[in-house]
C-alpha cells in the first residue's frame, strides 16, 4: 500500500520541523496513540490501538527517524504487530518554505506492508483510513504550529 499527501502550514519550517521531531507532539497528535518512550538516538517503542473495519486492536512497535537533514527532510521507519496483524513501513518527510518563509509545505509520500487478519478483512479500508489518520495528525500538527505551541 501506499499514501502520499501534501499539508500546508502557516509557521516557519524551523518551528513545522520542531513539532515533527518531538515525540510528545507526535504521540498526542497521533491517532490512537497511547504512549511514545525513547529506547534510543530517535528511535522510539509505541503503542497504538487502531480499528479497522470491525477489527480494533492494539499494535506495539517502533518508531525511528533516520536519514535526517534538519529542517528539510527525513525518513520515517515503522514496524509494529498486534493480534490482529503487523506493519512495516516507511515515509519520505520533506518540508519547504513557501510565501517567504512564513509558511511551509510538507510532503509525504511512503510505502507500507500490512498482513494478517486487519489486511484480510479491511483491505479495501485501508488506503482511506491511512489516509484519514494521516489528515488528522497533519490538522492537529497544524494548529500546534499556528498557535505557537510546543508541546
């Protein structure tokens, strides 16, 4: 499967780059998120309860940002599995200054492997929720940067 959007923020790159990197942020605008620890240098043991279809199940997995060139890009590795099935995946997170500076663009584009159960009843779902999940981390994202916040 794979997901690709572009989200347009009102705040400087450096600071849409500060809340992409902050595993708190991430782990509060992250759907489904119930806890993000630090195991390691950018790379993070979460868990996440996600339903898909009639499928709702808790994944334990992790997180890790390689590949980074602050404040223009990097990539997101994930692996995770759950009862219902696994995951492994990774994005491609690119971000550029528009209107001046004031704004700033970020691009996604990534690729991931689903099995088990959640790919056998719910893959017909699973491109709109990724999707959706995706729209909604990237909104509240979003709204942190706009109003300043940091965490």
């Amino acid at each position: 499967m794979e997901v690709s959007a572009t989200y347009l923020f009102d705040a400087p790159r450096q600071r849409v780059w500060d809340l992409l990197i902050d595993p708190e942020v991430i782990a509060g605008c992250l759907p489904g998120c119930e806890s993000m620890e630090p195991t390691g240098p950018d790379t993070y043991q979460a868990t996440l309860t996600i339903g898909i279809a009639a499928i709702t199940g808790r994944y334990q997995g992790t997180v890790r940002i390689a590949e980074k060139q602050e404040p223009a890009s990097y990539t997101l590795v994930v692996e995770g599995k759950g009862k219902p099935g696994f995951l492994s995946g990774s994005a491609s997170v690119t971000l550029a200054e528009t209107d001046g500076g004031d704004r700033t663009s970020v691009a996604v584009a990534g690729k991931a492997h689903v099995g088990g159960t959640i790919a056998r009843v719910g893959q017909r779902l699973l491109g709109s929720v990724s999707k959706l999940m995706m729209d909604r981390f990237f909104a509240c994202l979003n709204a942190k940067a706009r109003d300043g916040v940091a965490k």
